[in-house]
C-alpha cells in the first residue's frame, strides 16, 4: 500500500475528542485510511513525503445535501428573482424537463464536472439525490449514474407531483414501483415536505414506505416557511431534517432532543432571498448542526463549502470552529458516516483508521476561512489516500 506523509502542518483540526487541535503536526495516508497522526518531529517516513511549509489542514469537507444529477440550466430564473420574483418549488419542473430530455453520458459528464469542481475545493464526501427525473426509468437511471461515482445516493422521487399525475397518484407510484426501481442504488431516501410539494400525509406515506425498503431517512423541512417537516423528520427518526430555514421554538426543541441532524444549507437561503436560519439557537439548544451546499442548478448553484462556512461564521453566529465541525464532522454524522460501516471508514474526522480525506488550505489556520471569504484557499486535497490537488 502506497503511503504519504504530510509534515509541516501547523494547525491540524482533527474533530477527533482525543486529539483536538494539533499544533506543529503530521499526517500518514496509507491506502484509503489515516495511519498515524502526531508531532511533525517523530513523523514515520513514507513513500512520498510533502511539507505543508506551516499552514492549516482540516478534514476534506463532507457536503451531505446536493442535487448534481440534472441536465440545463436556470439563469434566467435566478435573474428574475434577484430583480424580485419568488422563489417556488415549481421551478423544478423546469430541470425535470431538460434531465427527462437528457442521454445518460450527458448526465454523468455534468455529475462528474461538479464532483471534481467540488473536490478541488476541499470536498471529499458527497451525497447527491435524484429528483429530476420523477418517472420510475428517468429516477431508476439518475440513482444508478449517481450511484456510479457519488458516496451517498439519495432517492427523491418525492420532489414535487409532475404535471401528469395527482398528487396521490403520484405518492402511490413514489411508494410502489419507483421506490422498487431506485432502491437498489440508494441508502436514503428523502421528501420535500412543503407548500407547492407534498403535504404532512403524504409525505409521512414516502417515509413509511421507503423505512420498509431499509432505506435510510432525510427530509426537506422548513424551507420556505414554518410546516410539519422538522416533526415529521424527528417522528420518523430521519438521519436528518434539511434547509430549517423556518424553525418554531418546539421545532428547535424537538431536534435537540433527538438523533436528527439540522443540514443548514445558508447559499440556498442567499439565493432565494430568505432568511439566514438560526444556526445559534439551535447549537445553544444542544442540536447538532450540519452545513452543505444544496447544490442544484435552481436554488443554490455553488459547490463552495467554503462559501457556506463563511457565511455561517459573518452572518449566523457559528464560531469558525462550529462551522468547520459542521462542514465535516456533522456532514459526516448527517450521513451516518462519522464511525466506520459497511458503507468504509468515518470521514469527516483525522483519527487513525479513518479515510484518508485531507485538505491543506493555504493560511496559517481555519480562521481565514472566514477572516479571507471568498478567497480560494485550497493548498492540496487528498481524498482516499489520493492527491485530487497537490
Ligand atoms: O433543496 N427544496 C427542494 N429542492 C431543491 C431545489 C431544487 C430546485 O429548485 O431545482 C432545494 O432547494
């Protein structure tokens, strides 16, 4: 197994209890894992060795909420809404169109241009989702061409109701053979619990029906207003409950007595002109809290994490350290991947025995992720062992 030490790092942020942050540190890669983790001066030797010359390395970011299997694009609607249109989950319909339209080959060469876009900005774990498609070949398709080169697949059939269906119709296909034709492709599955989409009923019918599959749980909650998606997610014991754009205090309640993660997603809230969401109640109130890109190409077309973690830290109370935990460690805890599992070794997190996920940025510490916005800062990504930026 090819091996690569990483000496020179002067601030390791490892997310790891045990060991904190390092100062003066190194790093071994060894295969797909972390092998060894201490001070640069009792470093091992390996097959290939590179000095971080003192800068700042983290864990490579986890983005645990994306929609990258689409095909078109949507600038005229993002134009009108900054000239002061609404965003509405009808404009789905739009990428629904161009996806259905679309070749397989086109599809994953779009998939595969965002992946890399992302990895060569520090991300290292990707969950992404169907629901451009929303007819059993077109999301059976979407979950196996994501399912080909992403970490998560998510199965969301459950997007909003295609023109040629009523919305119980459409439930009862989501819930029988299109869950049937996705499932093998995916670990999760999620619903868009909201006005214009699918109600408290219907949407409590996907979950139900995709927990019988063995399917992992996740919602679209509280995104353009305060509804039942937060309970729903907690009720149903969801991995997590994602936007939380709109929370009522027993919303914010509920999540910290639970096991489900709140996925912020702040570039969507930028985007579409609503509200930051209340990042600091719901840490103060002991929730855990990730934050993830929403990429799609409707309400959020960034693959920057780092834009999510700036903007956490300028205009929604999270320390730098919060953010950058919730950009990786709790990423990694939304997608049940911060232990090792079937699914490989914990990411999100710098111990031993974890993936080999590392992102060397280039500043002194993580602080200039948001003291420096919107300054590339990424130095080197390695992502399983293997360098994507060096
Ligand atoms: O998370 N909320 C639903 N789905 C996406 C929006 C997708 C779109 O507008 O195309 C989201 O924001």
């Amino acid at each position: 197994m090819r091996s690569t030490v990483i000496t020179g790092i002067g601030e390791l942020t490892t997310n790891d209890p045990g060991f904190g942050t390092v100062t003066d540190a190194a790093v071994v890669l060894e295969g797909e894992r972390v092998a060894w983790i201490g001070p640069a001066t009792s470093a091992p030797v390996a097959d290939t060795a590179v000095d971080a010359g003192g800068r700042a390395a983290l864990p490579g970011w986890v983005d645990s909420h994306t929609h990258l299997v689409f095909a078109g694009d949507r600038t005229a609607e993002f134009e009108a809404r900054m000239a002061g249109a609404p965003y509405l989950a009808g404009g789905i319909a739009v990428t629904v169109e161009a996806t259905r339209e679309a070749a397989d080959g086109q599809l994953a060469a779009n998939l595969e241009r965002l992946l890399t876009e992302a990895a060569r900005q520090g991300t290292t774990c990707v969950e992404t989702k169907t629901g451009y498609g929303l007819t059993v070949a077109d999301e059976a398709r979407s979950a196996k061409i994501a399912a080909a080169v992403a970490d998560e697949v998510t199965f969301l059939g459950a997007h909003l109701v295609p023109k040629e269906y009523t919305a119980e119709s459409y439930v009862d296909l989501v819930c029988g053979p299109m869950l049937d034709a996705v499932a093998p492709y995916a670990r999760w599955a999620d619903v868009f619990c909201e006005r214009g989409a699918f109600d408290e009923d219907q949407s409590h019918r996907v979950l139900l029906a995709a927990a019988e599959r063995g399917l992992g749980l996740r919602v679209h909650g509280n995104q353009l207003g305060e509804g039942p998606g937060v309970r729903l997610a907690v009720r149903h014991g969801a991995a997590s409950v994602d936007h939380c754009t709109y929370l009522s205090s027993a919303d914010i309640e509920a999540l910290a007595g639970s096991g489900t993660v709140a996925t912020l997603l702040p570039a969507c809230d930028l985007s579409t002109k609503q509200p930051l969401p209340p990042a600091r109640e719901l840490i103060d109130a002991g929730a855990t809290v990730a934050l993830a890109t929403n990429a799609n190409p409707g309400s959020s077309y960034t693959t920057s994490m780092a834009f999510c973690v700036a903007t956490a830290v300028l205009q929604m109370g999270m320390s730098v350290s919060e953010a950058v935990w919730a950009a990786t460690a709790g990423g990694a805890r939304a997608l049940r991947r911060d232990t090792e599992t079937v699914a490989g070794p914990a990411v999100g997190v710098l111990t031993v025995g974890a993936r080999a996920d590392l992102h060397v940025l280039d500043a002194p510490s993580i602080t200039h992720l948001a003291y420096r916005p919107g300054v590339p800062l990424t130095w080197a990504v390695w992502r399983k062992g293997s360098a994507v930026v060096v």
